[in-house]
C-alpha cells in the first residue's frame, strides 16, 4: 500500500493527464499541447487546453486551471481523498484506507513532534550558552525581555554545517525524520549526505494550537547575502497556509475579545505582545491565506490587520483585504506610517497608545477604496478622476459579492463627487457586465464579474517573468536583481512572494505546484495561461538572456509609472516645481540606463 505522498508522486508520473482526460472531453492535438470543449461551462470553441509536459491543464474561457487531482475534484464534485481514491482506482495504483493513512500518519506524526520537540530544546540551549552570546544580545538590542525569550522559546543555531548530526541527531532514524522535518537538507551529488539546514539563526518555534512544536523559523543575526528569514518547508506537522504563529497562546484571548491582531512575522508578535496586546498572531508571509482566514473565524468575529508601513505592507494589506472580503470576516486596517513596522511601533509607543491605534483601525471599504483611487476627491482634476475610477474598476471587478461591489461603486462614485449613474454606466462598457437598476429602489444589480480579457504591457511583461521563474526556477538564483523588483500587478507579487519562499526553502516551484498550492484563485487562473502557452527556447544561456531583458522591461514600466505619479502630483501641486525637475531628471537617466542595457543585449545576441 502506497502513502499518500507517495502516491500522489506515482499518479503525477505515471498517469498521463492527457490520457485521463480523453475519457471524457474530445481532445485534438495543437503541437505540445491538447485542445477539447471545456467540461465546467459550455462553450462552442474549444478553449479547454492540456499540457501532458507540465500535467496541468486550463480552460481559457472560465479559468479553471489545475493537476489530474483537481480535474478529479472539479469533474466529479468530490474533496481531496475521494478524488485520490478515483485515481486510484482507474489507475491501478494502490491507496491506503483512510484510516490506515491516519493511523500511519498518526505514528509519523508522533515521531516528528517529538524530534522538532528535542531540537527545540537544543536551540533554546544555545542561545543561553557561551555559542549564543551574539545571538542573545542581537535580541536585547532589539528591546527584547529575557521574559519573552522564554515565553516563546526562543533559540539559536550555532554557525556550521553539522551541529545537529553531532549533538542530537544520533541515529539514522533520526536524520531521516530531521531531513523530512528540514532541519537537514541533503549535499547535492552526494545522496545520504546531510547539512544543517538552519545556521547561525535566532530560532523562533512555531507551535500548533495543541501546543507542538510543528516547525521553525530562523533570522540572521548579521548582514549577509542570504534571505533575513526562512522557515520550515512543509512537512507532516506543519502545514504553512493554515498554521498561525502564537495562536497557541493567543486563542484564549482572541475568543474573550472576539477579535485577532494579525502582523506578518515573529518580531512584529513578539513586540504587540510584550505591550500587552496578547491576541496577536502572524501570518509568517506578506499576505494572509484563505485557509488561515477560514482557521481564524472560528475564533474571532473581527480581524484586524496591522502591516509594515512601506509600499510592500500595503500591498499585503490590500491582498489580504479581498481574501476575509471573500471569506466573509469582517477587516479592519490599522496603516502605520512608511519605514514603521509594528515590532518599531511597539518599540516607540506605550501600551495604552498601541491599544489606541488598533481600535481605531479603518475598515476594509475605506482602506481599500482609499489605496485605489488615491488623493483624487470631488475637487480632482477630470484626468485625475478618470484615473481613479480606472483604478476603482480594477478593484471592484475582483469582488465577488454583488454587493461588495455595488457598494464599492457607489462609495467610490461618492467620494469622486460622480453620479452613481454614470460610473455604473461606464463599468459596464469596459468589463461586459449588465446593470440593471431597479424602478423602485434605484438600487444595482450587478452579474458575476468576467475575467479581464486583455493586459497592458506592464502586467504581460510581469507574467513573462514569473512565467519564467516557475517553469525554470533554477534562474532564481542567477539574477541578484531579481530581489529588487517592484512588482506593478498584485497577482505577480503574490506569485513572487510564493515561488521565491518556495525556492529558498528547497521545495517544488513548478505549473503543477503552483496550481495545485493555496494561492488564491484570482491569482493562479492569472499566471495559467502564461504556464501553458510558455514557448521553449534553445538553452539556458537564452533563458537567461530573455529574462534578463524583461527584467529591465519591468524596471522601465515601473519608471514610467513613478514618472506618471510625479506628474500627477505637479498637478495637484503636491510637489514644487525644483523637486519635480530633479526628481524627473533622475527617473528619465535610470530609464535610459536600462534602455541601453536593453539596446546592448539585443546587439550581443543579433
């Protein structure tokens, strides 16, 4: 009897897709790819696309994209078991029975909590031992009580690569559980191999709401190339959509207040949470998930969401909004000001100020409508308004509820100083949607919102490179530049922020892991297309190239974008005319420098 990992494995690489799907949609062949009539909607051209290379397929008419498991789940209207036991059936690769799946994982799991249970105690060790002493005053430099490092049992891993093998991890059932927990990581080219895979950290535990230690989370202590963060790959015992940091502690308060803090990493909880404010958690990502959404109403009845203060917060603040927005748990926005993140926050503020901001967090509407149309008010310039409703159009077409998006509408109609008419009017032309308005009420009715059907260059560009990334993932580690883009298209920085974790912490970055994962909907039918459509070139030396260039691209779309916002400001006289010029000045030299990079490659490779 197979696990179910491993089966999961052999159904990938065994079971054609193509060939499964056959048997129930007419499939014709277009070069690499399948095309057939979409079995989730009718249509009379075939939009339906299968890639047997990447196992995936996607419906380029209603957007359902997925593996031979989710083309089960959607097919048959079946959960995540009965479609495994579907496969397994036509397939004739043999499943475990339910129970004996738990009663196997349950072993397991026993195994891997109690291993993750005695590094963490190591850790904890180290970082009061005479090794830890950097450790342990980086963390009282940051304001850190001794009283929160044991409240939260914080740790160190020493510097090298073999400190756990020599100090606890004894036996070869051990190293076998520290690999699948991904405390060890295996030498390339040298199989049975091992290294430490966290080293030279401040180690923070991740504890399960029943208390076990499911996971790590490791910060550098020093400046260097690597990543400041990584986390645990998933394993077993941790499932890193669903699990919340400090829940554990903080669920007995979240369910006496009704109300959960939510931050994004382990400083920002350990920081609200020595002020006081003990029904915080952290999401340990940028954005929170759909599942840890689902996980949190079970406890709380408001959210309020309290990110870094940059650019990059906000962006994690707005994706997280049209998550609970469609998950139905009411949002609240605490905005902190730019360069402030709630760990700096509680650094500067008292208790009873902290306490002060959180309760007077604005709601979802206003944080969201406010981050889509700006500074543009009733007095705007029309150029100004005719922007901002553009922007409006885009947030209101992701909506899901007919009447979010009504009442998204007519806030942002109201505080344009426009007539509900009229925005209803011109929605209408540039998504397809029908309005009908009602004689009695006046009120709106909005149908389901159809999916964009064209992009600017910006965002194709964008695509192209994420793309890129997850079809080819090896050239992650061949662009320092990468790191330093700004992406313009939300979908593309929640893919980034996916595919880049994923990297980092050695697990599968692929179409098929990319469509199969938790990221939001919305975000993986964006990036399908791109998936299936991607056109092979010769070797890696053109990736490379090619990525290169839409790199600088993308770094030209976002200068013109900041020269189009610096515009926008002169004419607002939001800036003076000195400023504007030089700042100007700088924008159009970075841009040619980037053109020339672009003129340059394009000679190299004539």
């Amino acid at each position: 009897m197979q696990k179910k990992n491993d089966f999961i494995e052999r159904i990938h690489r065994e079971v054609a897709i193509g060939s499964y799907i056959s048997r129930f949609v007419k499939l014709t062949k277009h070069g690499r790819y399948y095309k057939g009539l979409c079995p989730f909607h009718n249509e009379k051209t075939p939009s339906f696309t299968v890639s047997p290379d990447k196992g995936v397929y996607h419906c380029f008419g209603c957007h359902k994209s997925g593996d031979i498991i989710q083309f089960v789940r959607e097919f048959e209207n079946v959960e995540f078991l009965p479609a495994l036991e579907i496969l397994s059936k036509f397939s004739g690769i043999p499943l475990q029975s339910k129970s004996q799946i738990e009663s196997g994982q349950s072993e397991e799991k026993t195994k891997l909590y109690l291993l993750n249970k005695k590094v963490s105690e190591y850790y904890f060790n180290n970082l009061r031992s005479s090794g830890g002493k950097e450790a342990y005053e980086y963390l009282k430099s940051r304001g850190i009580e001794e009283s929160i490092f044991d409240q939260f049992q914080l740790g160190y891993s020493f510097l090298g690569f073999d400190n756990l093998k020599r100090d606890i991890l004894k036996s070869e059932e051990e190293i076998r559980l520290g690999s699948k927990l991904g405390l060890l990581k295996e030498r390339p080219n040298q199989k049975g191999s091992y290294y430490d895979f966290f080293r030279d950290r401040v180690m923070f535990p991740i504890i399960d709401i029943s208390g076990e230690v499911a996971g790590f989370g490791g910060r550098i202590i020093r400046q260097a190339e690597e990543a400041k963060y990584v986390n645990s790959p998933a394993s077993l015992v941790y499932d890193k959509g669903k699990i919340l940091y400090n829940l554990n502690n903080a669920s007995s308060s979240i369910r006496k207040s009704r109300k959960v803090v939510l931050v994004e990493g382990y400083l920002d909880v350990l920081g609200l949470v020595s002020k006081g404010i003990e029904n915080t958690v952290a999401s340990l990502g940028t954005s929170v998930t759909e599942s840890q959404v689902r996980h949190l109403k079970n406890y709380a009845d408001v959210l309020i969401l309290m990110m870094d203060g940059d650019l990059a917060g906000r962006k994690a603040a707005y994706r997280s909004s049209l998550i609970c927005l469609k998950e139905g748990l009411e949002l609240r926005v605490s905005v902190l000001d730019e360069k402030i993140d709630p760990f700096d926050f509680s650094r500067q503020k008292n208790p009873t100020e902290i306490q002060n901001k959180i309760d007077s967090a604005i709601s979802a509407s206003d944080f969201l409508i406010g981050e889509t149309i700006g500074k543009a008010r009733s007095n705007s310039t029309p150029d100004e308004k005719k922007y901002a409703v553009g922007q409006l159009f885009e947030l209101v077409k992701v909506l899901e509820k007919k009447t979010d998006r009504e009442a998204y509408l007519e806030e942002g109609a109201r505080r344009l100083g426009l007539s509900m008419s009229s925005v209803l009017s011109d929605f209408s032309t540039t998504v397809g949607e029908n309005f009908q308005v009602s004689k009695t009420d006046n009120r709106t009715t909005v149908s389901v919102p159809k999916k964009r059907t064209s992009s600017n260059s910006a965002i194709i560009c964008e695509k192209k490179i994420v793309s890129m990334l997850i079809l080819h993932n090896e050239l992650l580690s061949e662009s320092r530049e990468l790191n330093e883009i700004e992406f313009l298209d939300e979908d593309c920085s929640i893919l980034w922020d996916y595919i880049y974790t994923q990297f980092i912490n050695n697990e599968e970055v692929s179409p098929r892991s990319v469509l199969s994962s938790e990221l939001p909907e919305f975000v993986k039918n964006s990036i399908a297309p791109f998936l299936i459509e991607k056109e092979e070139v010769p070797d890696f030396e053109n990736y490379r190239s090619i990525l290169n260039e839409l790199i600088h691209r993308q770094k030209i779309f976002f200068i013109d974008d900041e020269i189009r916002k610096l515009d926008e400001a002169r004419k607002m006289s939001q800036i003076d005319e000195m400023q504007y010029l030089s700042d100007l000045s700088f924008y159009k030299t970075e841009k040619e420098k980037h053109l020339d990079y672009i003129r340059k490659l394009s000679l190299s490779t004539a």
